[in-house]
C-alpha cells in the first residue's frame, strides 16, 4: 500500500471543457450545474482531511444522469483525465495503492458516483486501483455511521510506522496471518487503516499471494539451506526485507511478509519446505 502523488489538474477548468465537448441537453444540464459543481469543488478541496463531512449536492433525475454520462460516455478530456491518473510519470507504479497486488487499470470514485454525481469527474475524486479492489470490495461503499472505511491514496498520508504485521506458525504446513497494527501516536490513522485492511480482505489476499511468492523462492531458499544452514536463510529474507523496505515502502506486504519469515526460526531451519496453508 502507498500514497500517491495529488494529481495537479484544475478541475473545474476540466470541468467546464467536457462541458463544452458535449452536445445538445446533456451539454445545457452541465452547463446549468456548474455553478453547484463549483461550490461542490471548492468543498472538496477545503476537506481534503475531513472527506466524511461533505454532504451530497442532491442533484437527481437527468442532471445526475448528464453527470454520470460525463464519466460514463467519456469526452477527450474525461479520456485525457483518465490517461493521466492511471498512467502517471512514476516509475514504479505498477501496483494497486489499496491492496499492493493487482495492476491499477481501473478508476475508484472515492466518494462514489452514486450518491455523490458532482464528483463523478473531479481528478481528485478519482484514483487508480485495481480491479479486484474496487468491484469486489470497495464497490460504492465509502462511510458507515459516518466514519469512512478506506484510505485516500492522495490525501491519508502514512505516518513512518509497520501497519501490516504478519504470525507465521510452521506446523505440518506454513500458516501465515496478516494483521493491522495500531500506532499510538496516530490513533485515527491506526482506525482508517484496520477498516481498510478489513474491508479489502487484505488478510486472505495478502496469504494467497505469500503464499505463491514462497513456492517460487523455494529452490533458492533450499540453495542458502544447505551452504549456510538457518542462519543463511534468515539473513538472506532479511535482506529482502530491507530492500522491499526501501522500494515498497514499509507498509507493503512484501515487507511484512519477509520480515517476518526471517524472523521464524521454525520457518528458515527447513520449514519452508512445507506448503503454506491458502485456506
Ligand atoms: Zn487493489
């Protein structure tokens, strides 16, 4: 998981070109809402830390209907929007920010289109997730009891501590389970990050993915076994680690995943010769 960049377009600027760049009643409606649109805009952008508080604009029937076509029937500018977020000039970005697996193709609305249509084209409402996250999970959930229930990848920024914390057991097979951790110095932070870990079913994704990652590291890890014993083996995961750490991010599951594999000696003396457990 990771922040991204906050995407530096004006959107109501882009607004009022999709605006332009449709026809007839759809492009009067636009036309009509814009000056709520802007006022919309303005709340967004002033509650950037406080998404939760914004309340619905209410716009119903063929207004919302030509707000969701301007997503929907994308113009060249929704088009070029939709380029630019999906891909942006990072090198490594090649991974969902939500989960860390999956390749981010897809377009989240954060506050979702459905109950909030003057947000279904704003930059900032828009981030790039993966399949799997948005039409599996997330869908168009967003509060329950008016606490949100995922992170904004542009604006929950992590604080410098491990979230993600992994028990591994070495019994007849490896059983891996991946939890959220709390930081004391950022208890609402520590709130958002469980809900999202839960709401995901990042533990259960986190293990299948683990899971492969070992099968594949197996005839390497059998190498370092037998130069060097558990010692090696341990030293070498730790490495890995420490390297994910530095490109991942501490908050990666790769991180927690090596980490502590190269913690268990039960895991590094011969343990991962057995099958991790999926389910
Ligand atoms: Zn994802």
């Amino acid at each position: 998981m990771r922040n991204l960049p906050v995407p530096g377009m004006d959107a109501l600027a882009l607004f009022d070109k999709i605006t332009g760049e449709k026809r007839g009643e759809v492009s009067a409606r636009l036309g009509r809402l814009r000056r709520r649109i802007s006022s919309a805009y303005a709340s967004y952008q002033a509650n950037t830390d406080a998404l939760q508080t914004i309340a619905s604009a209410g716009i119903k029937g063929v207004r919302e209907k030509a707000l969701l076509h301007a997503y929907n029937s994308p113009t060249a500018t929704m088009r070029s929007i939709r380029d630019n977020l999906i891909y942006p000039n990072i090198e490594d970005f090649d991974e969902c920010p939500y989960c860390g697996i999956n390749d981010p193709k897809t377009l989240d609305h954060y506050l979702p289109k459905e109950t909030y249509p003057e947000f279904a084209v704003h930059p900032l409402n828009l981030i790039p997730i993966c399949h799997i996250c948005n039409s599996h999970y997330k869908r168009s959930q967003f509060l329950d009891g008016g606490a949100r229930l995922f992170m904004h990848s542009y604006f929950d920024t992590f604080p410098a501590f491990d979230f993600i914390q992994l028990q591994v057991i070495v019994n007849r097979e490896v059983i891996l389970s991946f939890t959220n951790s709390s930081d004391p110095a950022n208890p609402d932070f520590s709130i958002l990050f469980g809900r999202h870990f839960r709401k995901l079913g990042l533990n259960e994704r986190f293990v299948q993915k683990s899971a492969a990652e070992i099968s594949r590291k197996r005839p390497a890890l059998r190498r370092f076994y037998r130069n060097g014993g558990a010692a090696e083996v341990a030293q070498v995961l730790q490495q890995e680690a420490n390297d994910f750490r530095v490109t991942l991010s501490g908050n990666h599951w790769k991180v927690a995943l090596y980490s502590s594999l190269a913690g268990s000696q039960d895991f590094c003396d011969g343990g991962f010769l057995r099958t991790v457990k999926i389910r």
